[in-house]
C-alpha cells in the first residue's frame, strides 16, 4: 500500500515509495503539493454515491474511517483507490498518514460480480416458470415475477419470509414423517424431502393453481446445503385439456360401440319385421290378430328409431335429416306414447301441413316427450289435444324467436 503524510493545512508531507510508484511521481516532486491534486475526488457514505471534487477539510473529518476516492497520476490518468486516515502528533505539530489502496481489481471484480447478478435477474424474470431461492434456514431471499404471479406475493413482500408463508403447497405428510423421524440437519433439508413433485398452490389472493414443482439443494464450495431453489410451473389448463382429450377419446370409443350395436340391432329387427310383414299378408281382412301385428310393427318402428340415434350420436351427434311429412309423424309418435294409458288424444290438423326437414329419430323423441308429460300430468285421465299448422316468421312476430330468419316456414304443433 502506498503511504503519503499530510499536514494541516493539507500539503504533502512525504511519500514512501509505493505510493510514488502509484500515483506516477519520482524523486519527491509531490513534496509540498496539496493532497486534493492526487486526489481530485472521494465518494460520500451514502450507497451508490457519485464521486464529487474533493476538500481536505471534509476529508481530515473522516479520520479513523475508510473512505473510497478517485486518484490522479501525474499522467492525468483517474484510478480508484480507499484511503484510511490516521492521526499522529510530531515535533512540528499534528500530522495526517494516509494509508492508500489500489482497489482498480477489486471494482472491476465487483463490476463483474454485479453484472452477473443483473444477467441472472433479467435471466430470471424472463423464464415463464416460478422461481424462489431460500437460505439454510428455509426464508425466501429471492422470487422471480413469474413466481410473484403465481404466488401472489411481491418480491420486497416476501423476502425474509418462511417458504411456507409464501409457497403455501400441501406437504407430502408421508415424505414429511419420514423426515421428522430420520431427523434433518435444517430447514432446507426438511424441504427438499417433503416437498411434492405436483399439488395444489393457494395464492395470497387465495386462487388454487395445480402445480408441478422440482427443488434442488444449492451448495457451497464444502459442500454443504446452504439454501434451497424451487422452480415451479402452472399446469392447471394442460391438466384441463388432458382431461377434455380424454373424455373425447372416451366419446369416441362410445360411438365406435354404439355404431356396432346399432348395425347388429337394424339387423334384427329387419328380421322380426319381415316376419310380421308375412304373416299379416296370410291374415284375412279385418282379422283381430292383424291389429297387433300391425301395433307389434310399430313398436319395431320405434325401436329402429331408437337404433337410429344410436348411429347418430356414433356419427358425432349431428343430425340425420330427411323430408318427411310433420303431421303424419305427429300422429304417429303421439297414439304411440298414449297406447295403453288412461288418455286419449284428439288431433287438429290444416289440411295443406307442409312436409319437414327433420331427423325423425330426434323429432319423433321430443313429441314423443311432451305426449309422456301431458299422460303423467293427468293421473286419472283425460284428452291430449294436438293441434298442427304452417307457421310464417316476420320481424314483427311475437314472441321473437331467436336464430330464426325472416320469412322462413315451418309446421308447429300446439300440445294441450
């Protein structure tokens, strides 16, 4: 280190070698000349202070204390450097030694070391994962913003808090029994071997968020566990979509099924009704059995209805359209949902009802609906009156029907 001696008035005294080799000097030339020439500026106390110009009167202040300057060689080049001052008394009166450090190496050390903290926290905050780091003994002392979103703690907030506090995770009970009973040297022990691969996050704001999570410990050059980083993602919607790619994957192996049993159903019934076909063409007219083949028929009908929508939902649900005619369906499906009950229906039809695009299977279901709900809401019997005619849509129709275009045409039936 370099040693220059200072009056008080501020002039230099004397200068070892060291301190001649330092500033660029040779032969005592210095001798005499104020201090604040090979010192021009120092730093005040305050953290990340900007160097200001110099004066021997603040610095002879700071006596007993180190304080961090900018020197000048005679070449004018500026370099950093720490100066510790003492106080001594001499025959010709008080004297100041100060002791002066280079310290170029160590700032651009520390100019190193903090540009690495700033690439590590940009590197942070960019990742889309949450990470917090804690100490040996469990309190957070770093969390990424991904990790501030999910948790819902800022950063200043949690700082020093217990990773418990902030990261509030079910603990694996098990994994945290075993820990409890082989004993553990710390906190950051503990956590590694009881935190979960997976769980439920409750944030502050108290949102659950499904999580997967991996702790590793972090080590020093002994080592030994000083601390613990924990990074963790939201897997909340990847869990949602596996779960609606499942049930697709479940819907369509039910419809590969229910196409199967639809096919091997249509086929016994094109059997059992070509036989009711032939025995009614070997009845004589106006016999009594021709009446129930003709009811057992009908029941074959709705049962391949019902094969019908079968393939229809094996087919993704849409649809199977096809012209029919309204009010014979209408007919139909109500005598059918009516027969053998203790109501009776009576039908209003327009004489020009027009035909229908429709899927029979699904039509024939819901008239077949509202026929069950008009028998079950008369216990004791009564009349089911049906009425059908030709329906024309204009704006000022009412009640509005929505998604119906103007002018379009339709049957519509009136259950009472």
């Amino acid at each position: 280190d370099g040693m220059i001696t200072v009056d008080e008035r501020g002039a230099i005294c004397s200068m070892n070698p060291a301190a001649e080799k330092m500033f660029g000097c040779i032969d005592n030339e210095m001798i005499g000349q104020k201090f604040t020439k090979l010192v021009p500026k120092c730093y005040s106390q305050e953290p990340d202070a900007f160097p200001s110009p110099c004066a021997w009167d603040d610095l002879a202040r700071r006596t007993g204390s180190t304080t961090l300057a900018v020197g000048r060689t005679r070449r004018q080049a500026a370099f950093p450097i720490e100066i510790s001052l003492s106080e001594m008394t001499a025959n010709r009166g008080k004297l100041f030694v100060a002791m002066i450090r280079n310290v170029t190496e160590r700032k651009r050390f520390e100019q190193e070391i903090a540009a690495d903290k700033e690439r590590l926290a940009v590197t942070l905050r960019a990742i889309g994962d949450g990470v917090i780091t804690t100490d040996v003994q469990g309190r957070i002392v770093m969390i990424n913003k991904a990790g501030e979103e999910l948790t819902g703690w800022e950063c200043k907030e949690a700082i020093g808090q217990p990773l418990k506090t902030v990261f509030a995770v079910a603990i694996d009970l098990a994994a945290q029994a075993r820990t409890q009973k082989n004993g553990s040297r710390n906190e950051a022990q503990s956590i590694l071997q009881s935190l979960p691969g997976s769980g439920t996050l409750i944030a502050r704001e108290g949102v659950e968020r499904t999580i997967e999570q991996v702790a590793s410990p972090i080590r020093d050059n002994k080592n030994e566990i000083v601390g613990v980083v924990l990074v963790f993602r939201d897997i909340t919607e990847r869990q949602r979509n596996e779960a609606e790619r499942r049930k697709a994957e479940t819907l369509e192996q039910l419809g590969l099924l229910a196409g199967g049993i639809a096919h091997d159903f249509n086929n016994l019934l094109t059997a059992i009704l070509g036989n009711i076909s032939l025995v009614s063409l070997r009845l004589p007219p106006g016999n009594e059995m021709a009446t129930r083949l003709n009811d057992a028929k009908n029941a074959s009908m709705r049962a391949r209805d019902l094969a019908q929508q079968l393939l229809t939902f094996a087919r993704g649900g849409a649809p199977i359209k096809k012209t029919a005619s309204i009010a014979r369906l209408i007919d139909d499906t109500v005598r059918f949902s009516l027969h053998g009950t203790h109501c009776r229906s009576q039908f209003t039809f327009a004489q020009d009802v027009w035909p229908a695009q429709v899927d029979l299977g699904q039509i024939s279901q819901v008239i077949g609906n509202l026929a069950v709900n008009a028998d079950q809401a008369m216990p004791n019997g009564g009349t089911l009156h049906v009425a059908c005619d030709n329906f024309v849509y204009h704006p000022n129709t009412t009640p509005a029907i929505p998604d119906l275009e103007t002018g379009r045409l339709r049957p519509r039936c009136h259950p009472r």
